[in-house]
C-alpha cells in the first residue's frame, strides 16, 4: 500500500517567527560576520580579535582545542585565545573559527530529519573546506565560498526546532517515505531549509554574496544571475561532501555532477577529485580535536 502524502503546512511560518527560533542558536554564526569585518579592517589588530572570540565561551573553547590539532603544527601548546589567534594568524584565524563554530553541531540532535549532530557537522566542515578549495581554482573569493558552504546547516537547525513542536510524532524524514528532503520539507513547512537559512542570514546581516548562493544551492533552477558561479561551487562542494563519505539523507539527487554546473563554476571536473583530496585531508587533520 502506497505511503499517503501529508498535506503541506497551510501557512509557512512567518520570517518573524523563523528569526525567534533562529535566537536559540549558537551566537557563533553572528560573531564570524563580525569577525570577517574586523579581518578587512586594516586597523584591526589580533588583540580586538582575541576580544571578539571570547564573547562566546564555547566557541572559545573549541576554537583553542582545534588550534591544538596537527593541522596547525602547534603540538597542544596553545592554552588561550590570544595564543591561538597570534599562533594562526590573520590569514588563517577565520577558517579556524569557522571550524569551531561547524564543531558546536556535534552537540545537536536533529529530530525531525533522523540524524545527529555529529554528521552534521562533518558533513558541513568537509563542504566547506571543498567549497575553499574549488573558488580557489575557480578564481572566486575562498572565504566567501566557504561561508556559504559553512552556514549550510542553519535552516536546518531551525526547521527541527520549528518541527519539534508543529509535527505529530514519528513524522521525521527518516520515516515518510520519501526520497527528496527539500519536497518532504516544501510537505511539512512550505519552506526549505535553504530559503530558511536565507532569511536567517539576512537578518545576521551576512552579504548577498553568501546568501544568496546558500539560498539557491540545490539548483532545483539552473544556477543563474550575479551569483551563478559561486551557487555552483556550493552545489559541486556538497556533491564532494557526499562522495567522500559525508552525505546527508535526501540529498543525493541535486549533486548530480552535470557539463552545465562545470560551465557555471567556470571548473573542469578533473579538479573535483583534487579539491576533495585537500577537503578530506585537512578535516582528517582537525577531526580529533572537534
């Protein structure tokens, strides 16, 4: 007997309400748009960064243990933030706080979509890391491709906490039936968790060059506009996510590898295969330390 499809949410929830349950999140997203300002400030100095990251202890916290992996050769030596950011750097303390804010997500449960924190993150952290790798080829800016790519958990985060109290029980994506997440969410939402994320972002105050390549990344549309190229990175690096062994349920469908998302990310598909060696190396790398 065939599954029944349950009727989509009559009304999507409003922005407003996506932004309250969004406050409920890790305040590190918030603290890397201000980060990314300080690191384009020339008057700027490692001292006002150090400042910034101890707003918030756990990032803090990660932030000094991820310094201590072998990726950044400091053999567990570095004991505070402002050793950590004078140890790695202008250059490389961005990247290092993403990495700590993708490690707040081993700490969740999602719910509704059937799996756990820990393969959340990995997932996002080796997206991330391809999508670095494949604008640097592509010519594009890195840190924006890999922002993009790094916040591409965050609808979802606010989806559970939205379906936790507005779905009836056993009513998760692991149990539906269904094969396409972004149709099962489009069911019981009438939002994706890309158009969610989106809102969030905006109201964060990230720029359009992250939103809206996070916003349109599944390319259920030809990647298109202003920001085609950098939407196909984030499409390509999700697919390179799910090849080497970080896939998330139902996803699998949009990271067809296809002549029209190459042209877009202006990349030839010879280079998938390097750019995933360097995701997986580095993550390897910092992997004991989340």
């Amino acid at each position: 007997m065939p599954l029944l499809r349950r009727p989509m949410i009559a009304t999507p929830p409003t922005r407003e309400k996506i932004l309250q349950l969004a406050q409920k999140l890790p305040a590190s997203a918030q603290i890397l748009v201000q980060l990314g300002e300080l690191l384009i400030d020339i008057n700027s100095g490692l001292e006002e960064i150090a400042q910034l990251l101890k707003r918030d202890s756990a990032l803090s916290a990660h932030i000094i243990r991820i310094s201590n992996s072998v990726a950044y050769g400091t053999m567990g030596g570095i004991a505070s933030i402002d050793e950590a950011v004078c140890r790695v750097g202008y250059a490389e303390v961005y990247r290092l706080t993403g990495f700590a804010a993708a490690a707040q997500l081993g700490e969740q449960k999602l719910h509704i979509y059937g799996h756990d924190g820990i393969r959340l993150r990995d997932n996002t952290i080796v997206c991330a890391l391809a999508a670095e790798a494949l604008a640097k080829r592509a010519g594009l800016d890195a840190r924006v491709a890999y922002t993009a790519a790094l916040m591409r958990a965050t609808g979802k985060l606010v989806l559970d906490r939205l379906g936790k109290s507005s779905l009836p029980a056993n009513d998760d994506f692991s149990t539906s039936g269904m094969d396409d997440l972004l149709r099962w969410e489009m069911d019981r939402f009438g939002r994706s968790n890309a158009e969610v994320a989106a809102i969030v972002l905006e109201a964060w105050r990230f720029p359009p060059v992250v939103i809206e390549p996070l916003k349109r990344h599944y390319l259920v549309q030809p990647a298109a506009g202003t920001h085609a190229r950098m939407t196909a990175i984030v499409n390509l690096a999700s697919g390179i996510a799910s090849e080497t062994g970080y896939s998330l349920p139902g996803e699998g469908a949009h990271w067809e590898k296809t002549p029209e998302k190459f042209q877009a990310a202006g990349l030839y598909p010879e280079l998938m295969v390097e750019c995933a060696n360097e995701a997986t190396q580095i993550f390897e790398q910092i992997k004991p330390t989340l």
